[in-house]
C-alpha cells in the first residue's frame, strides 16, 4: 500500500485543495491511504473519512505549548496550546499513534532536541523525511531517529493537491494503529522529488 502520513487540506489555514481535489488526485497518483493532519483541526479529517473511509486515516497536527504533534488514528480533535505531554496522552488514550514531524526544521516551532529525548517513551513515530526541509535536516532527524529507536516517515506535508505524489510509504496491508505501526518499522520509503524545494508554515 502507498500512504502518504502528512498533507493538509483547506481546512488548514495554509492549504490550498478542498477534500475532493485531494481524493481525485490520490486516484491520479495511486495513493491508497493518507492522513488528512491539518493544522489545530480534525474537522477537514473526519469529513474525509465519510466521503472516503477506505482512503482515510483520521489525523490532526497540533500546536502544542513547545513543538507541533501529529496525532493518527484519532477520533475527536487535540486542544492547541496544550503541554505536548497532555496532547500526546490524548492520543494514544484515542487508540491512536503520536507522530513528531519535521523535527529540525530551523524555520518552524519545533521542540528542543532534549525535550524530545525526554518525551521519548510517548512519541510513536519521527518523520524524517519531509518534502519541506533542507536536506541535512532530514538526515539529522533521521539519525535523531535511529539513536532513539523510533519508527520513521515520510510525509509529504502537501498543502495543495498536487503536491501529493511525490513522496509516499509503501507498507504492507494492515488492520488498526498498533499493526500499522508494526509494518511502518519495515516499510519502505519512496521519494520522487528532491527536498528543500520552498517553506512552509
């Protein structure tokens, strides 16, 4: 399966395609799974997950206090301006998966890189490629990754339907968060476009 794990819609304010662009250019690019994670909302996910449920993955990228949390797999929205410790429990207490994306970016709030050591035991997840960040950023995130053990992605962060497909995971077929977490460990990643092509808020 191809999944694409972070990309807005225009429900975020920065993006750019309504639900429907985005389906139709999954179709286009054959993708089969993406997390709709707009900014400090689930509204645009939930909406997506009744027009296309076998496309959807329900998510939500969070402003927290310190660092923006990407929250999979979840049901009800995550409160911005939140401890990043609530937030992260908030998730996991919805079944879901804690995703920290982009996480040395030096253009976006991230955390300190102590902090994420420190909340290590809550964080699922670290992307570490992100079609937004600066090549060495990539790398040190995924090295940031390896040290810590952490399961890896990669997200395109699209904020407009066409820049869905350049970057995907391909994994196997699975059944609920902590199966598809599982596989994640062993998918593999597929990046069609080269990084540090523009910025992103």
């Amino acid at each position: 399966m191809r999944v694409d794990l972070h990309l807005h819609s225009n429900y975020s304010h920065d993006g750019q395609s309504s639900l429907e662009e985005l389906i139709r250019r999954c179709r286009e690019c054959g993708l089969d799974r993406i997390a709709l994670t707009d900014h400090n909302t689930v509204e645009g996910a939930l909406e997506l997950a009744k027009l296309a449920p076998e496309l959807t993955i329900v998510g939500e990228e969070a402003g927290t206090r310190e660092g923006e949390v990407i929250g999979l797999f979840i049901t009800s929205r995550l409160p911005p301006h939140l401890p990043p410790e609530d937030v992260m429990d908030m998730v996991h207490d919805m079944g879901g998966l804690t995703y920290i994306p982009h996480p040395f970016d030096r253009h976006r709030a991230n955390f300190r890189t102590e902090r994420i050591v420190e909340l290590a035991d809550r964080i699922d997840i670290i992307e570490t490629y992100n079609a937004w960040c600066e090549p060495a950023e990539n790398q040190a995130a995924a090295r940031f990754a390896a040290d810590l053990g952490k399961v890896t992605a990669t997200g395109s962060d699209a904020h407009s339907a066409s820049e869905l497909g350049r970057s995907w995971m391909e994994i196997e077929s699975f059944k609920g968060p902590q199966d598809f977490l599982t596989k994640l460990r062993r998918a593999r990643h597929v990046v069609t476009a080269s990084s540090g092509t523009g910025r992103r808020a």
